[in-house]
C-alpha cells in the first residue's frame, strides 16, 4: 500500500492510497498518516487491515496536486519539534567499480597508505554489518540532521543556507516510524529521500560532517507499507533548465547494502531518548551516488529529480538560496 498526504483545494488535509497507476482514493476517517498510524497501533491492526475497515472514498488526482505543488510530506507531526530526522553512512557498496577500487585498498599490502578513518567505517560494515538473526551488528556511521522543520515538501524547493559552499542532492530511502505508548519504534514504511548536503565542506575535512548537513531535506511523495525489494534500482537527475546536466542510477536495498536495515534501526533506536512515545522518525539510509561526485557544481535553480521502481512519482525539488541571516546571541 502507498499512501499520499496531501492539501485540498480550500487548505484542508487529506490521506489518500495511491495505485501502481497513480490513481488514487481518500482514506475515508482519517485526515493524515500520523493519525491513522497511532491507531493502527493502538488497535494492534497493520495500516492495510485498518484502511481496508475505514473504507476508501472519492478519486484524487495527485499528478495535479503535485504540479499544484499541495502533495505533502507523507508523514509529519502534529508538532514539528516531536518528528527526528537522522541518517546513517557509508553503508551502500557503490558501484562495480568504485567497489573494485575501494576493495584492493581494503585488501592492504605493502606500499599501501593507512586507510583512512571513513575506509575503516565502511570495512567494518563490510565484515560485520549483516549479523545473523538474533545478533548484534557493528554500528554504522550516524548523523542528526533535524526536526520537522527542516523537512521541504515534493516539488517545494531547497532554501541552501548562505553560508553553504555547495548546494548537492543525496539521493537515498527513507524509513517513516512512529513510536509507540510503550516506546517501541514501528516502521511505517518506506520513501525516496533527498538529504541535501554541502559536499564542499564535508570534502574539507570529515570532522566537519555534522556542519555539512544543511539540515533541509525532502522525501516522498508516497509512503509504500511493508518490507523494502530486497534491491531498489532508481536514477538520480539534476536538471538546470532544458537541460540535464547530470543523469546516473542509484542503488539501494539490503543487495546494495553493507548493513542490514536491522542493523541501522537497531543502533538508531537502542538510545531511549529515541523511543519516547508519540515521536516520529525519519531516517535516510545512505546513497552511493551523487552529482559533486560526477564535478557536478550546483546552481540556484537547478531541480533535482529522484526516482526508483519501488516508487510511483519521483521525488522532485528545486534550488534556491536563503537570504544570510545574522543574528546575535543576547545575553541575560
């Protein structure tokens, strides 16, 4: 199943299913994702079961909605403050031949430089980030990235902060979770995630990875329930008027992975601060391809465009710059 939430003509919120066709109907009583997942998890019932129940309404074109720029994130919080959006490193193999590359490093021998702190953190995931069942894996690189602030709708553009030296997409998926009055995490499901970065500053130095993350992202436009393929093949664009100035595959799902999805929600959420009940969370699980990597170097007005077969509609936002914003810290 894949839902949509959406604005209607007059403002008000709206849920809808979305079909392989890109067809859609209402969620008959229920306005928005959030909402139909706490009672999902109330009533102990998979999102399936409880929208089978409520029934579906009236057709809704969402291609309409989403060139009227009204399609939502598929999941929010009623309080921005109480969504967590987070992310995970270096646990996607890459391509043939970046992997062919970064294996004969890995291998050692003599001559060869030390690997560096970034080539370690993916070896360990090599090596130990598929446990067997019932086991613990290795943990994976992990970043804060922001509230729900910081979340930009579908077909909305980025606001890259003044200070940014560049302006670059990530393309990856999505994990959408909801915790429970008991604190346990429940995976909602799946999205195309754009986690927009500044790949100068984070080239610089690596310790500035956390000052890389310019906390804006994007994901969406649909939210698919149930387990992820096991392998998601997508392509991720940047578009810069009529032309296209950069076009190249991604890869995702646990084939194209060096961690389990297991794994990454496990170290996610084994802190306590992250199961506090009513929460959401997004997290984006990594990407092996982007355009700073191809010497792409963005520019304001440029529009990136992620899609992938395990999606309907691809998740598309422009470029733009926020205004510097000085402030001052007052003191008391």
């Amino acid at each position: 199943m894949r839902l949509v939430q959406f604005r209607e003509q007059d403002g008000r919120r709206g849920l809808a299913v979305l079909a392989e066709d890109g067809s859609a109907r209402l969620v008959e009583g229920a306005a928005t994702a959030y909402d139909l997942a706490q009672r999902a998890v109330a009533e102990k019932l998979p999102l399936e079961a409880l929208v089978a129940r409520l029934g579906l309404g009236s057709a809704v074109d969402i291609r309409q909605a989403l060139a009227e720029k009204r399609v939502l994130a598929p999941l929010d919080h009623p309080d921005p403050a109480h969504l967590i959006v987070t992310g995970t490193g270096l646990t996607h193999l890459g391509s043939a031949e970046g992997r062919d590359a970064m294996h004969k490093k890995l291998s050692g021998g003599t001559g060869e430089a030390p690997l560096t702190d970034s080539m370690r953190m993916f070896k360990l995931g090599l090596e130990g980030g598929k446990p067997a069942a019932g086991q613990q894996g290795v943990q994976p690189e992990w970043f804060y990235k922001g509230d729900g602030d910081s979340v930009v709708a579908p077909e909305s553009p980025f606001a890259s902060p003044a200070f940014a030296q560049d302006g670059g997409e990530e393309p990856e998926i999505v994990g959408l979770y909801l915790i429970g009055p008991d604190g346990t995490p429940h995976r909602l499901g799946f999205a195309l995630g754009n986690e927009f970065s500044d790949h100068v500053t984070e080239k610089f130095n690596y310790l500035w990875l956390a000052h890389s993350k310019l906390r804006q992202c994007s994901f969406g436009p649909e939210l698919r329930t149930g387990p992820l393929p096991a392998a998601v093949t997508g392509s991720s664009r940047v578009r810069r008027g009529n032309d296209l100035v950069f076009d190249k595959p991604f890869l995702s799902g646990e084939d194209n992975m060096s961690h389990t999805i297991a794994n990454l929600e496990a170290h996610h959420f084994k802190y306590d601060g992250f199961r506090r009940p009513g929460d959401v969370h997004v997290h984006f699980f990594g990407t092996a391809t982007l355009s700073f990597s191809a010497g792409v170097k963005t520019q304001e007005g440029d529009v990136f465009e992620i899609e992938a077969d395990a999606f309907v509609f691809p998740l598309r936002n422009g470029l733009s710059t926020a205004l510097e914003a000085p402030f001052l810290v007052a003191a008391l």
